[in-house]
C-alpha cells in the first residue's frame, strides 16, 4: 500500500506549517500540498520540503479542481490510496494514523464530526440533510457527507468525470464512485471549529446541491 496526504490550500498561510510539522510528528507518509491561488503563495520552511511536494495554481479554481490535481498526481506516481484533509487545521493532524493504518481494502474511509456546538447551528443542519440524502440514494450509511478528511482507495474513485470543482466535489465523488460492492467505513474525527469564515457560500453551494442531486436521479 503506498499512500499520498493531499492537501488542498487557499490563503492558509498562518497554519499551514504547524499543519505540515504535525504531520510530520506521526508519519513520515508523503505529502502533496495543492496551493490554489492563495495570495501570496503559500511557501515552507525548509525542513518542512522532506517527503512534500507543492503544485501551484495561478489563480483560485475551487477546491475539487484541487483535489482532482491531487487524484491526478496520485494515479500518475502509482500511489494506490490518497488521504484528504483541510489546511485550515480543522481537521486534527494528530488524528492522520486513524486513516493511515486502516485496513488497505477500504474503498471510502469517511471521517464524521458529532455534529454539535460549536459548529453553528445552519451547518449542523445542512450537514445531517445532506448527509441523509446521499445515504438514501446510495444506500449506504454516510455519517458525515460534508467532511473532507477521508482516504480514498484510488482504484475505486471516478474522479475525472465529476464535473463540480467547488465543496459540492466532495459529495459529488460519492455519487459517482460509490456502489453497492464498496466497502465504505465511517471513522469519528474530532469537532474543530475556532469560528474562522467559511469559504462555503450557503445560498449557491445548496443550489448546486440540489442540481447534482436532480442529475444524478435523471441519469
């Protein structure tokens, strides 16, 4: 099993080192880091360069146009499982051997936040609707369809054919990969939420919602 942590950014430059250097404190798995557009670009410390490579946008494309350069550079450099989290530290580095050490013939491994306070209340709500939609559709139980920090078996995702390059890629993946012979496994993360803004527009990421859901049941 050789496994690659990618990264998505977008001006998190005040964490993005403690990010790396605490991932570095439990594995020593690869990194790739996507900087999408920040402003100025993100940039390391030089310790931070072993086993970590950068791929730079120009501009901002969204975060699942990132995430399909992570998948892209994976499938290219012949790693078989790729591990996804924040680099806003929202999702707990120390929390990265959960997904490294599961078992390698897991296809979707999903991390899941209790939803509960302090994440606000319109999020909460949001995320348990979504996540009962695609459970329903897909007939399998997605505790947590919003939350990027998963690993993903590379052979068993559809990545090139999703068509979303926002948030919504991450729900959109699901529909397009998930089947009733995935093995699919939820793993609880911790709650970190520390009231930065969110990059999420409410109003026009439920819109999407609602249309990849309407084109998913039509096709």
């Amino acid at each position: 099993m050789k496994q690659l942590i990618v990264i998505p950014c977008y001006n998190t430059h005040i964490y993005i080192n403690n990010l790396i250097s605490d991932i570095y404190k439990n594995t020593s798995t690869d990194i790739l880091v996507i900087d999408d557009g920040s402003s100025p670009k993100i940039s390391f410390e030089k310790d931070k360069l072993t086993n970590l490579k950068i791929i730079r946008n120009d501009i901002n494309k969204g975060k699942g146009h990132a995430l399909k350069k992570g998948f892209l550079y994976a499938k290219e450099n012949n790693y078989t499982h790729v591990i996804t989290l924040d680099g806003d530290l929202q999702h707990d580095p120390y929390e990265i051997n959960k997904f490294i050490l599961e078992d390698k013939g897991i296809d979707f491994l999903i991390g899941y936040r209790e939803l509960r306070r302090p994440m606000p209340l319109s999020r909460i709500i949001s995320n348990t609707i979504t996540s009962k939609i695609i459970s329903l559709i897909l007939n399998k139980n997605i505790r947590d369809s919003q939350c990027g920090y998963r690993r993903y078996r590379l052979k068993k995702i559809d990545f090139n054919s999703n068509s979303s390059n926002g948030y919504i890629f991450e729900s959109e993946i699901l529909l397009k990969s998930v089947n009733k012979l995935s093995v699919l496994k939820n793993i609880p993360i911790k709650v970190i939420y520390d009231g930065s803004p969110s990059h999420i527009n409410k109003f026009t990421d439920t819109i999407k919602f609602i249309k990849l859901i309407l084109k998913h049941i039509i096709a």
